[in-house]
C-alpha cells in the first residue's frame, strides 16, 4: 500500500478541484490530487470523435463569469464569441416554424408584452433574493414551498407566455420540469446569471468558447502537480476527525492530511464510505439535492449550410425533442458544427428509443430548423452525463421544493476537516465553470485563513 502525507488532499480533478489545488500550492501548501476518472476536467471534456473536436461537456462562458475569465486569461488561453449572424428559428407548438432575429420568441403582441412584464417581475425578485443566501430573503420559505409552474400560474393566464418563462430555467438550466423545483430555486438560478432577463437574452447567455476546448483550463491547472496528481483513483473510504483525515483510494493509496476538499457533486458523497459518518442533517441535505437530465447532441458538417441561407443556427422549440441548438463550430474551422439540448422528459423519452431510432428522431429535428442538409452529418455523437458513472446527469444539482431554506446555510460549510467546492453549491456561476472556480478558490482561501489562525 501506498502512503502519503500532505498539508490537503483533494477529491476531485475539475475546475473547482484544481482550481483549490493551485491556490493552496500557490499558499505553500502541499497538495494531493484523486480523481476517478482517467483523465482531468471532469463535466468539461473535449474528445475527437471521429476526427472532429468534440465539447462534449461544458464550453461556454458569458459575460458574468468573471472569476472563470480572469482565470482562462491567467492561463494564456484564448477565447472566441459564438456565431450569432443571421435569423434564429423558433418551432412553434402548432408545427409552425418562424424565424425571427432578436432575443424574443415570435409571439402574438400581447403574449409578447406579458412575457415581458412576467421577465420584469422576475427580475426583481430575483435582485432581492440574491445570488448567494436566497433562504435569507423574508419570503424564503413562502417561494420555497411553491413549485415554479404554479407561481406562474398564478401570475398570469398567458399560457404560451408561461411555458416560454418557465423554458428558461427548466429546459436551459435546471433540466427538471418546472413543477419539481421551487420558484426560489428558479429565482436563485436566474440571480446567479445575473437576471432573469440574462437568462432569456441568447446574445448574453452562452458567450463565448475557449480555444481548443474549456478541457485545457482543467489540463493547464493540472500541468505542474507532477506526481501529486493520481487518476483511475476512486476515493472510497475517508476517515476524520480534530486531527485530520485518512483518504482511502483504489490502487492501495492512502493519503494523510490536514484537511480534505470533495470537488465532486452532492450526489458522489453517497458513494463514499465516512469515519465516523456524516451527521444525521448531511445525509438528508444531500438526499434532497439531484441532478437534472439533458443530453447534448453533436453534428459536424462539411460546410456551414445554414449560414448561406442567412440563419445563425439558434433555434428554440418548446415541443420538440431538441428543445435548444447553437452554431459550434470550432475557431478558424471551415467545417460546420451544430449542437442541441434535449432536457428533462423529453429526453427520459429519446433513451426509450433504439439508438438507430433516437439518431433519426434527433436529425429529423435539425432537419425542421435548417433544411435537409441537416439529415446527413459527417460526425454525430451524443453526450450523455446521466450514464457517466462519476457525474451520473446534468448539468448541475439543485435542490428539490423546501430544500434552500431547509439546508441552504449549511451546504457549503465545512465539516470539521471537510471542505465541500463544485459548481452545484455555488451562488454566482451557480452550474457554471465560473461557480467551480469561486467554490475552488472558497475552499482554498478557508482553509489557509484556518492555518492562519492556528
């Protein structure tokens, strides 16, 4: 059996670990990277699928995501803006298709001017609760209780204007329908974009890409651990107390240390055994926290068809299964690329089908946005983070209905010698990299200023 002994072990080889490890190294710390996986980058992965470069987790970054650009600029990565010229396509419930130019759905005026008001409405309210302590707000628990779906019932009788709100939050971030989570939940979300408006507004969402892939900032953090990095390391046993910890990881490694940082979602806690165990509270917090379900769809091209026909290759649709696509074609590419969100139960509904079944059901749907030149790609491939043993969905945790004012103030509190950093527990950059990197720093920085005090 391997031992070793460090001022930290890390859990965790994402953004929001390595993000922890080189800022305590940086501290003068000394650090031990486990991570399951054999690779570093965990939900941000850049593969080559059949010769293409393929994102197939997290890419972008908007222009809130201040802690995540300041970092990909401090690694000397380079970032470009996402192909936005031309007409979106939205496809109507009715099977009308309708493109239009702007951030706002096609809509008859006054469905359009109660979407606006509702967004407005929203907006405030999520200025109120905030970002980062939205239990703290006086109606905390009063939205808590109240599933999203029917606050929005009761604030309007605009049917299409309240699945077009709800769209935002529940097929784009969250990935559960809007009756599952609580409108604080969804106010939070938006308050972590910086608005709900942010949310609905397609030039402000979904920036820009790295260069090369949102992969490298994990792969660059990552270069100068040396040994003190170890992959295929599943932790399965971690052992604490006043004095410290005990990380028990497969290969017969055991790494002794201060303190340890789980930069892995709520939901992997449960597959690692505690001594002693979690109190009572932790384990039902973490009960109440799951992920969403999304699958994001692939398609490489020979050209950019749907540039010569003056289209962006933003399209939206609230009935069929990709619910969302976007222009991904790589910089200084002259192929093209498409990507596409399927959420929530449409796609519980896709993954019923054969694979032969669900390809064609997912190209006939690009088929309807662009034309038939979308039915033949030359490279197709489907990420899917729910079968992905060491994530299991996506894209991030959120709590269930109660859950913010029940378990809010503790979620991110150490215990004892156990830090707690991913993007799931973040406030700003809440699900992003952007929240993977403050949470990281966040660990880093208590556990240093604990030193400190020592």
């Amino acid at each position: 059996m391997s031992v070793i002994t460090r001022d930290v072990v890390v859990v965790g080889a994402g953004p929001s670990g390595l993000t922890a490890a080189a800022e305590l190294r940086k501290a003068g710390l000394s650090v031990a990277v486990l991570e399951a996986r054999d690779r570093v980058g965990g939900r941000t992965w850049t593969g080559d699928i059949d010769g293409a470069m393929i994102e197939i987790g997290g890419q972008w970054l908007s222009p809130h995501h201040t802690a995540a650009l300041e970092l990909v600029a401090e690694l000397g990565l380079e970032t470009f803006s996402r192909y936005r010229d031309g007409r979106s396509v939205y496809l109507a419930a009715d099977g009308v298709r309708h493109e239009f130019t702007g951030d706002v759905f096609p809509a008859p005026e006054a469905t359009a001017k109660e979407i606006d008001r509702l967004l407005a409405l929203l907006d405030e309210l999520a200025a109120e609760v905030g970002a980062e302590e939205p239990w703290t707000h006086p109606n905390a628990e009063e939205l808590d209780a109240i599933p999203f779906s029917i606050w929005l019932e009761r604030q309007s009788d605009d049917e299409y204007a309240r699945e077009t709100v709800s769209f935002y939050v529940s097929g784009a971030m969250l990935t559960k329908p809007a009756h599952t989570f609580s409108t604080l939940q969804a106010l939070q979300m938006a308050a972590a974009q910086s608005s709900f408006t942010a949310l609905a507004t397609d030039t402000f969402m979904l920036d820009k890409r790295v260069i090369g892939g949102m992969q490298q900032v994990s792969q660059r953090l990552a270069a100068g651990l040396g040994d003190d990095l170890h992959l295929n390391s599943p932790v399965r046993r971690i052992e604490w107390s006043d004095a410290g910890v005990t990380v028990f990881a497969d290969g017969e490694l055991r790494v002794r240390a201060e303190r340890v940082v789980l930069a892995v979602p709520p939901n992997l806690y449960s597959t690692i055994s505690f001594d002693p165990p979690m109190p009572r509270r932790r384990h039902q917090m973490y009960q109440h926290m799951s992920f969403g379900f999304v699958v994001k769809v692939h398609a490489v091209y020979s050209t950019p068809f749907w540039r010569a026909k003056g289209l962006s290759g933003t399209g939206f649709s609230d009935t069929d299964f990709v619910s969302e696509i976007y222009d991904n074609t790589n910089h200084g590419m002259d192929n093209g690329a498409l990507v596409g969100f399927i959420a929530g139960a449409q796609a519980d509904a896709v993954f019923e089908m054969s694979p032969e079944d669900r390809r064609r059901a997912i190209l006939a749907c690009l088929v309807k946005y662009l034309g038939p030149e979308a039915a033949n790609p030359e490279v197709y491939y489907e990420s899917d983070w729910g079968a992905e043993e060491w994530t299991r969905g996506a894209y991030g945790v959120s709590f269930d209905l109660g859950g913010l004012t029940r378990y809010g103030r503790d979620h991110r509190e150490p215990l004892g010698p156990i830090h707690f950093a991913c993007s799931d527990l973040a406030g700003h950059g809440f699900q992003h990299v952007d929240g993977a990197v403050r949470m990281g720093k966040r660990a880093a920085a208590a556990i240093v200023s604990q030193r400190t005090l020592v």
